[in-house]
C-alpha cells in the first residue's frame, strides 16, 4: 500500500515599462496563474486520498478498477498542472473558447500519455480547467473570487460557445454514447448550464459540513454522496446500466439521511458502500471530478483572504 505525502506547492526602466503598458493594457499574470493552477491539483490530490471513497480508486486500494491505481492519478495529475496554468492565462487574457478548447485537447493528450491510454481526469480536465479560465476573467476584471462570481464569469464570457460545445460532435466518447442512451448528464453538459452540480450541490455540501465544525475529509465525503445523490453520473452508466445508476443514488441518499458524516458511525456506512459497489463494479467517477471541481471553486473563493502562494483545498 503507498503513502503520498501532503502537496507542496529586474526592474526595467521606466520607459519600457511605460511602452510594455501601452502594448499590453491586460497583461497575464503568471504569478497568479500558477497559484490557481497549484490550487487545482490540490483539489484533485485531496479527491483521490479521500478514503473511503464508494468504487473509486485511492491510496488504500484501487476501487472498482483493475486498470489504474493511485500511481496512474498520481502521473495524471501532474501531467496537467501546466494546463491549468495556462487556462488561467487564457482567462486573464479573454481568450475565446475555441482556445479553451485547444487546450484541453492537449491536456488530454499529455493525460493519456502520461496514464498510457487510460482516462483518469478527462471529466476533471474540463470543469476545472473551466473554472481556473473564470478565475482568470475575475482577476483580470477586478471581481471577486466568490463562487457565484465564478460562475457568472464563466457563463457571461463563455456561455454561448459552451452550449454549442454541448451539441454532439462528430467523434464518440463513453460518456457521450451513455448521455444519448439514458439521458444522464456528462461534463459538456455541465459545463453548458455553468456546473450546476458544482455550485448548487457540492459547494452548498462543502460549505455546510465545514460549518458545523467537520473536518476538510468529512466535509469532501458528505459532498461526494450529495453529488452522488443528485447527479446521472455517466461513468456508471456506462459501466453499470440504470440499476447501477439506481444503486449509487440510493447508497448515497441513505448515506445522507442517516446524516452523513454527523453520524458517528459515518466511516463504517460509507465503507460498507465502497466494498458493494467494489463487488457490483460501480464507479461514480463523474461524482468525484465534480467533488475535485467544487473544492477548486471554494479554494479560488479564498484567494483573496490569505497570502497568494497558499494552495490549501476546503
């Protein structure tokens, strides 16, 4: 069994400077840049130790997976931190989404290279690479960094080309051939309507555990059942069927109405999920790169509260 350890994350002369200015009114700024793109691989390094973690691969076991472990998240993971950089440049700079676009193409590209063909972060790769591309817009602007201003940002300056993006293009993925089967949501359409299950299930999640004093760990699993909950996860869709589907949501809605992590014997509850869900193969990956997603958006909400080079998740 492997450990991982916790994440670490001249002058010119006068005249150039005024020069440089004149040039380029909005500069990036990569300084910037490079916290928010620390910021989302945190996010996506505390989503993969959250144990347990119903089906999902994580440095204790490999969940439901016999193709991938936590190594595989581990090159991932690191294989996209420049992309979240430079979507964050993009951002501050206004790019438009067909350069978004680009660059998660690419990212992709580096995943798969990185995992030798397996897709551990390609949900991952959109919605937060969309929220580092707001938080850009935001700094740029002089906006706030709060979650709702996230949100507007992103539909505000990308929306149209988002819903556009949503519309089934000419190649085929898993997630989009089980989309037009069972009608179940996948990060294009997420992304269309401004994350909605980001901002109005798993940050509100995040925000109420954190409140009554859980703990960051209890405060993520509560999120990821909530999200469990509520959303037509694709991956277990694709892996599951409906009744698969149907078995998530119900171990995640019992989960929460026996009061999540409030319940003292929270731990047992959300193990004995992970162990059926092992069994039945069911893996609602599409609910922890939305978890991933949702700590990113409350990260981003406290750049503004602490020293910039910080990269702490909720």
């Amino acid at each position: 069994m492997r450990h991982y350890p916790p994440l670490r994350t001249g002058a010119r002369p006068a005249a150039a400077r005024t020069a440089l200015t004149r040039q380029t009114p909005q500069t990036p700024q990569p300084r910037f840049a490079a916290t928010v793109a620390r910021l989302a691989v945190a996010s996506l390094y505390a989503e993969l130790c959250l144990y347990p973690k119903p089906g999902l691969v994580s440095p204790f076991d490999t969940g439901s997976h016999t193709d991938m472990d936590a190594t595989t998240f581990m090159r991932s993971l690191f294989a996209l931190r420049h992309y979240f950089k430079q979507t964050c440049c993009a951002g501050l700079r206004d790019a438009p989404f067909a350069e978004l676009k680009q660059l998660g193409i690419d990212a992709e590209t580096a995943m798969l290279k990185a995992t030798r063909g397996i897709n551990t972060h390609r949900g991952a790769i959109f919605s937060l690479g969309m929220l580092c591309a707001a938080a850009g817009q935001l700094q740029a602007h002089g906006l706030p960094f709060t979650p709702s201003a996230l949100r507007a940002a992103m539909l505000a300056r990308w929306g149209d080309a988002l819903a556009l993006h949503a519309a089934p293009p000419a190649s085929d993925s898993n997630g989009l051939r089980v989309a037009r089967r069972y009608a179940a949501s996948g990060a294009r359409e997420e992304g269309a309507l401004g994350l909605p299950s980001v901002f109005d299930i798993g940050v509100p999640a995040l925000l109420a555990a954190r409140a009554r004093g859980a703990s960051p760990d209890m405060a993520r699993t509560d999120a990821l059942f909530a999200l469990m909950a509520h959303i037509s996860d694709s991956n277990v869709y694709h892996r599951a069927g409906p009744a698969g589907a149907q078995t998530v949501r119900e171990h995640a809605r019992r989960f929460l109405d026996q009061g999540g992590t409030a319940n003292t014997n929270w731990r047992a509850s959300a193990l004995a999920s992970h162990q059926e869900f092992v069994v039945k193969r069911l893996s609602p990956g599409g609910a922890a790169d939305l978890l991933a997603a949702s700590c990113l958006a409350i990260a981003i909400s406290h750049l503004s509260e602490r020293p910039i080079h910080k990269s702490n998740p909720p």
